[in-house]
C-alpha cells in the first residue's frame, strides 16, 4: 500500500522513488517526508497519494484479475531489475511465466507496408519456433502482427495508458486475446488513458524486457528509433530490417544499421546475436524490497544559501535535450550524496524532468 501511495504521488517517478526510499529507509517514512521535501522545494500545497486513491485502485485491478507485482519480489522480471529507472511496481494480466522467459522485442512503423508486414509475420513465428517471447507496444501496424502471430507461443504486450485501457480502441479483441493466451503489462494507473509522455516511458519496459530489440520499419524520428535507443542504454541488442533508401519507413532502420546495429535478413540474424542464454543480467540498481528496506541515509547539511545556489548550478547546466545524470554530477565536480537530493528537490517542483535511461532535462 505504501509503495503504491508513494510512486502514485505527484511528481514521483521511478528514479526519485528509489532515491526516497534510499534516503528514508522505508515507504512510509518517505510518505512521512515528501511534504517537507516539496516545502523545502517551494511546492507549499503538496499531498501524497492517499490511502483511498491507492485502495481504489488495488480494488480496481484484483477485480479485473490483474496483478500487482513489486521490484525485488520472485514474480518481478529479472531483467527489468537491471534498469536504472525500473518501474517499482507493475500491473500483469495474463500468464505471468513469460515475464521470465527469454524475450525478444519487435517494433515498427504504425503505417508499415506489405512487406514489413510479411517480415514481421515471418520473424515472429520463427522466433517463438526458437522458443522467444515476442513484446511489444500494443500499437498499430509491427506492433499489432507481432503479437497476432505469437498469441498462441508467448506474447508480452506493454501499454503506456492503465491495464483496463484499450489503446488504440482497434485492439481492444486482440488486447482481450493477449489477457488470456498471453501477458498485458502497465506500470500505469488502473484507468489511466495514455498521454504523449506515457509513450516513451512504456518504450524502456519493452527494450528492458528483451535480450534484444528488432526494428522493422521506422521512420527516422519515430517511437521505434526511441525504443532502440532505449535498448542499447540499457545494454541490449539492437537490430534491424534494412528497406529501399526511397522508402521513408525504411529511414530509421538504415540509419540503424549505418551506425552498427546488425542487419536482419532472417530469425537466425538474431538468434545468432542474442546474448548466451546463461549470461547474467546486470546486479539490480537499487537492492529494495518490501521486507528489506534500506537503511536511511544521512542527508549532507547545506544553507539554504547554498541549496539554492546549487540548484540553481543544475538549472544553469541543464536544458531541454536530455543529459545523463552521471554526466551532470560530473561537471558539477559534486558528489553524488551532494546532487541527487537536489535533482528530487527539483524534480518535485516541476524544475526537471526525469527521462528514460538516466536522463535529466529543464523543465519546459
């Protein structure tokens, strides 16, 4: 309950979860302090999520027979664990043995052509002969034949919106298929209808769960490209379907392979790059788990003189494209006890904004 308050507050994504709980020991002694945090960040009104909204939901999503499955727990995919900004908690209806099973991920254009139609048909069927799951976005065009062809051997179907919200409302039949053949996956809200920003957070769940991404059609500045990018900051690999230069559908997967993704002719192009079955996924970033909280950490004490100052170093160095957080603590010459208090602070007043793969950017 107090893990669902808490990521469900304002204003507190993954990252900032983890570093709650880090610095407070607990869930609920980072429920006790957010108010102070907001306060000290100028947010004089701030509320957590409250025990109703999060009852609500838990209520909500046992009723449609989903289930809620906390980072660090058995059911949890190890492979999401590996993420620097794992979702702390998500919703799963379906067959939850595929959550641990090797995972290949294939996404594509919306508008996609015959052809990337027939490749994708013929990639998945061959892959899930191979004995791979196949995840994707739920979306039009790659994304839907991925997952028709693959419904009877192992679909994972990854939504930006609740896990009860059919998007786009074409799917609905095939989302009701993936419910009871395969698995539907949200970090999400119950009932949340997805939002443009929804779109690029569901993307690193996709990559995160794969041992690789296959890109079959996309255009050069696509949600596929993203996802891809995704994947190779989360180590994965990445491949693609190379098309006619005249085809602008075909523009991101060759520029894909220009820049040294490998090029996918067949199913046995990526099952000969697939990482050794027994390889070991990355240790988990943040060792949390319900029973196990971490230790509170003493916080640095600084003047208000100087938490301003600071803050206002991190603004000054920060801008709307996305920077790694390691990057910035560098040129800060800062300690990372020093600046990641002030990105929490800052993200909490609306100052930054957290991105997939470690990013930060100003707020805009």
């Amino acid at each position: 309950m107090a893990w669902l308050r808490l990521i469900r507050s304002r204003r507190v994504g993954p990252t900032t979860f983890f570093r709650l709980m880090s610095e407070h020991g607990s869930a609920e002694a980072a429920l006790d302090a957010l108010p102070g945090v907001a306060r000290d960040a100028g947010v004089s009104d701030y509320q957590v999520w409250s025990e109703e909204g999060a009852r609500a939901e838990l209520r909500d999503g046992h009723r449609m027979g989903a289930h809620l499955i906390a980072y660090g727990t058995p059911e949890y995919p190890r492979a999401l664990m590996s993420l620097s900004d794992a979702p702390p908690l998500i919703w799963a209806k379906g067959d939850l043995s595929l959550l641990n099973r090797s995972t290949v991920a294939m996404v594509g254009a919306r508008n996609a052509s015959s052809l990337g139609l027939r490749m994708t048909r013929k990639l998945a069927t061959e892959l899930a002969e191979d004995g791979h799951v196949i995840a994707s976005g739920l979306a039009r065009g790659i994304d839907t034949v991925a997952h028709e062809t693959t419904i009877e051997t192992g679909t994972i179907a990854v939504l930006a919106g609740g896990i009860d919200v059919v998007y786009p409302p074409e799917n609905a039949k095939l989302m009701n298929q993936i419910a009871e053949k395969g698995l539907l996956v949200s970090e999400s809200m119950i009932g949340l209808r997805p939002q443009a920003r929804d779109f690029p957070r569901r993307n690193r769940i996709i990559s995160g769960l794969s041992r690789a991404v296959v890109v079959i059609e996309a255009a050069a500045k696509s949600g596929s490209l993203l996802t891809a990018k995704n994947a190779l900051d989360q180590g994965r690999e990445v491949l693609a379907v190379p098309g006619h230069p005249f085809d602008a559908r075909a523009s991101g997967c060759n520029m894909l392979i220009r820049d040294g993704a490998v090029l996918v002719r067949d199913a046995k192009d990526v099952i000969d790059a697939l990482p050794a079955e027994d390889t070991p996924w990355p240790d988990p970033v943040a060792n949390i788990a319900p029973e196990t909280p971490v230790p509170p950490a003493e916080p640095e004490k600084r003047t208000l003189r100087e938490t301003a100052h600071l803050h206002q170093e991190i603004l000054d160095r920060l801008g709307p494209s996305p920077l790694a957080e390691d990057q910035l603590i560098r040129d800060l010459n800062l300690s990372a006890g020093q600046v990641s208090p002030a990105l929490t602070t800052l993200e909490l007043d609306g100052e930054i904004t957290r991105q997939p793969g470690g990013l930060v950017s100003r707020a805009v």
